[in-house]
C-alpha cells in the first residue's frame, strides 16, 4: 500500500511565529521531497532528500529549514514566513532508483498554510 | 531542457463518456519517464500512470490508459467511462534518466464530468 502522511492538514500562523510541517512514508523509500504549490498551479520542488542527505535545495529562502531525521521522517521547520508564503505544502517520496526515469513519487495530502 | 505542455486549461467530459486529456513534452534524453497524477479539491496528489520511453507497449491502469506516440513526443491520458468522481485537476510530468534529475509538471487540465 503505498501511504505518505503528512501532519497538520491545515496551520494557521502568523510572520512572528515558529511552526513545523511533517511528513512520513513506511514504504522503505530513500528519497523524499517537499514541494510548494499555489492555486491552480504545478508543484514547485523545494527540496530532496535522498539516504537522509539534501541533495537538491531549489535556492528556497532560509525561513524554510528542512530536516531529515531518518529515512522515514522529514520535516519543514517555517520560521518568520510571509503572507505570500501561503499555500499547499506537499511532501513525497520514492524509491531512489539509480536512473530515475522510472522512479515513482507518491505524496502525501498535504498541509494547507495560511500566513496572516 | 525538459518541458512539458498540457494545452488544455480546461475539459467537459458527460459522465460515462471517454475523455482525452492532452501532454506534450520535449527532451533530448533518449531515456525518460512520464507520469500522470490527479489532484482533486481535497489537494491531494494522485499517482496514476507510467510510461517509460523505451517501453513498447501503451502503460494502462483500470480505466486509465496512455496513449503515447513518441515520434510525436506526446503522452495523452485517456480516462473511459468517466465517473463524477473524476473531476479533478490532471497533471502530466516527466523526468529524465539518470541520477539527481527532478520531476518537471506541466500546466495541468482541470476536468469537469457532467451527470
């Protein structure tokens, strides 16, 4: 079965305050991604994970700080966001496979952030 | 680069009906993968369907089946006898071979079944 979680479904926060997203698969993946999505748009990657290392950091502002705890686990550390930093939060994961054309992400449902 | 095209902002399809959603892409690697996901209101991400470029067969998944024509360079979602709960936004995606390379989304195509 193939499940990503990711907790709160929805965070209200205000520009001051300090929040986390996260997000976790029991699936035996090694990879796993955080993506920002606006209305109506694509998902726009934010970051990737692979074996617990960042491997891609889309020059995403240092409000946003990932972490990796394991291979299960990743969390978004949000601290001192802006209005405009409102939107869906998406997390995935895939298996990794060296030549990644055939490697599979399947996300998570999301948490929906609002920053007043 | 990669890039992918989805041309169609938006579809009606009547319920039970086939409908055909639009996806082209363009890349030189001889080696990709591309990939369907449906995205209802809830936002969720839905994986759907998968086609590599060196597979010779079109990838089907239940109702799902792509019709992919690779001279073309295009990878269309069909969806037959289209259910209510089909409306939702589709997005097509692609990524190359090769280690470290990203997923790259097209536009999306919001679809509306009819009863």
């Amino acid at each position: 079965d193939t499940e990503v979680t990711q907790t709160p479904k929805h965070l209200v926060m205000g520009m001051t305050n300090k929040k986390s997203l996260k997000c976790e698969q029991h699936m035996g993946h090694r990879a796993m991604y955080w993506y920002k999505q606006k209305a109506k748009k694509p998902p726009e990657l934010m970051f990737v994970y692979s074996y617990e290392k960042l491997s891609i950091n889309e020059s995403v502002p240092s409000r946003f700080s990932p972490e990796c705890p394991n291979s299960s686990l990743l969390n978004l550390h949000l601290h001192a966001l802006q209005p405009e930093d409102s939107a869906l939060y998406l997390c995935a994961s895939s298996q990794d496979r060296v030549g990644g054309r055939t490697d599979t992400q399947y996300f998570g449902p999301g948490t929906r952030l609002t920053v007043l | 680069a990669q890039k992918i095209t989805q041309t169609q902002p938006g579809m009606f399809v009547q319920e039970k009906e086939a409908v055909t959603l639009d996806c082209t892409y363009d890349t030189s690697d001889p080696s990709y993968g591309l990939f369907w996901y449906k995205q209802p209101s809830s936002g969720e991400m839905i994986f759907l369907i998968y086609q590599g470029s060196y597979d010779q067969q079109n990838a089907t998944e239940g109702r799902y089946s792509l019709n992919f024509q690779k001279a073309r360079k295009s990878a269309n979602l069909v969806i037959s006898a289209s259910q209510l709960g089909d409306s939702a936004m589709y997005f097509c995606a692609m990524r190359e071979g090769g280690y470290g390379n990203k997923l790259v989304f097209g536009a999306g195509t919001i679809l509306r079944v009819k009863s």
